[in-house]
C-alpha cells in the first residue's frame, strides 16, 4: 500500500463533520506496579469513577462506560525505548468537563504540562509508573487544517496564521468555561478514550497496518519519524505512531508497567469481517472480540 505525501496541500481538520466515524475505542488496559496506588491516582487525581473492583483487575470510567482497566504485576515503571503505548487521550466532552479535570490536577499539586495543539487543548501528566496520558479537548474549529513545513507538520489556525501545535495553554482562560470549582466531581458520562498515540518499530508498516481498518490518512511525516491518522469524522486525529524510541524498538518486556491492549470498537459487523478477513496476522477470538498485535506488537481486541 502506498503512502501518499502530505506536502502537497493543507490536510484538513475535519474529514466530514456529519459522518460517522469508522471506529471507537473502548477500555485501555494498564499493567500496573501498585493497583492501590494508580488506583488512587486514576480516581482522586484524574477524576474516574471505580466501576469495578477485584484483586486481580480494577475497572474505572464514567457511570456507563469504562475507560481504563488497571491489572497488578508489574514489577518496574514505564520502559523507555521499546514499542508500546505512548500515550492514552482521555476526551472530556465540554470546556468545562475540560476546565475541572484542569482545576482537579493544579488543586492535587500533580505535575502537568498544558498544552495548546490549536486542534485540541491538551493536559500532558505521568501516572505513578511514568505512563503518559493526555486530556484533550478537541476544538477543531479553530483550525483550518495541517501543512508539513520543512521536516515536521504545523498547524494553520482558523484565522490563517502558522502554529508549531505546541503552544503553552492559557490555563487562566480555559478555566473561564468551569461554572463552579467544584472539583469533587467524577468526569460526566459522555468522557471517552478518544485517541491512542503508540510507539513503534516501523513507521509504514504501522500506518498501513490502521490504514485498514478505514483510518484515513491525517500525516504522513516520515522525515519527522510519525503519521496520524483520522476517523474519517469530526476529528482529524484518532490513531498516531511514532518511532521516536528507535527504529525497530522491541515491545515492552513482561514485568514492566506498560499497556497491555486496547479495545477498537468498529462501526459496522462489515467492516469487521473485511478487517478480519485482509489482515495476514494470526487473530484469537475471545468473548471480548479478537485478539491480534500490529507489526509492533501492540496488542488490541477488535469488535462492533
């Protein structure tokens, strides 16, 4: 499958606002080292209810839906240079869903970088093992699309001004959107896992692997060592990999705190079965869907 190159024009922000988009993610799942303590931090720092909990798994989310799955065992942190997740985006799904998770983790003294990416505002934080996450506020409106410039992609704003896409966030204003400071309350339903940013060892052969599912191209920046693709809707960012930790960096061993899958919940039982049916790796089905690794062995369930 070829790649074509995204110099040849601006990508857009948005693919087609009134479509569905051709996949959701579900529960990411978290190999963890103390299942007490991220525990702790998922529901007192970030903001996520406990849904389930057992001594072998703890389930939080919103009151509908989990969105991160912790399990025990791991005996070290995070491992850097090795394939795996980089980060997991948790979408809150207004400004002032957005505002209190902000209030919450300056109020908690949690180190943070905020973030301003023109398409999203965004709250980068490690949990306890050093795994990324990022809360992303998605505001495509203010911005008219993507251009790669020399070796890396920028942003075009709305009003056709340049950004590099790594501004400081004005915390002062994203904070104006919160009602109350209460910050005692849970994330809202409607919060989702919406983008997962993963480590691999070969950039094509990871976006052609998601070009599959239906993924469209968003970037394709192989001198800036990443692609990014989109769901085909109001969001031109869902999958992104990235060989920032080596080209051929191994999966993260066993022991180690890192993901040890991700749900893809795809649109249509067609698309499935055509997913299904064109990939060359070996697949398991379980009673949560099936179970395959891309070529850098990140594992993920794929369902409807």
């Amino acid at each position: 499958m070829s790649l074509e190159s995204s110099t040849a024009g601006i990508v857009p922000a948005v693919t087609n606002p009134r479509a569905r988009e051709v996949a959701t993610f579900g529960a990411v799942h978290l190999e963890v080292t103390d299942l007490a303590r991220s525990t702790a931090f998922w529901q007192n720092i970030v903001g996520l209810s406990v849904r389930s909990e057992q001594p072998d798994e703890v389930q939080l989310g919103t009151s509908t839906d989990t969105l991160v799955t912790l399990h025990p065992g791991a005996e070290t942190g995070f491992l850097s240079r090795h394939s795996g997740l980089y980060h997991l985006a948790i979408h809150p799904p207004t400004a002032a869903d957005f505002a209190r998770i902000l209030l919450r983790l300056i109020r908690s003294g949690w180190q943070i970088s905020p973030t301003d990416h023109i398409m999203s505002k965004a709250i980068y934080l490690l949990d306890p093992d050093s795994i990324t996450i990022e809360i992303t506020l998605e505001t495509p409106e203010r911005m008219r699309g993507f251009v790669i410039d020399g070796d890396a992609p920028h942003i075009i704003r709305a009003d056709g001004t340049i950004s590099n896409g790594r501004e400081p966030l004005d915390v002062r204003k994203a904070l104006q959107a919160l009602p109350d400071d209460d910050t005692s309350l849970p994330v809202p339903v409607g919060t989702k896992i919406g983008h997962i940013h993963l480590y691999v060892g070969d950039l094509t052969a990871a976006y052609t692997f998601y070009k599959t599912f239906g993924f469209n191209q968003a970037v394709w920046a192989p001198r800036y060592h990443m692609g990014d693709l989109g769901g085909g809707g109001l969001f031109n960012h869902r999958i992104a990999v990235n060989t920032w930790q080596g080209e051929n960096a191994p999966q993260s061993p066993a022991g180690t705190a890192r993901m040890r899958n991700y749900t893809l919940r795809l649109d249509t039982p067609k698309r499935l079965d055509h997913v299904l049916g064109v990939l060359p790796h070996d697949i398991t089905e379980t009673k949560d869907g099936f179970l395959l690794n891309d070529p850098s062995q990140n594992t993920l369930i794929l369902s409807t």
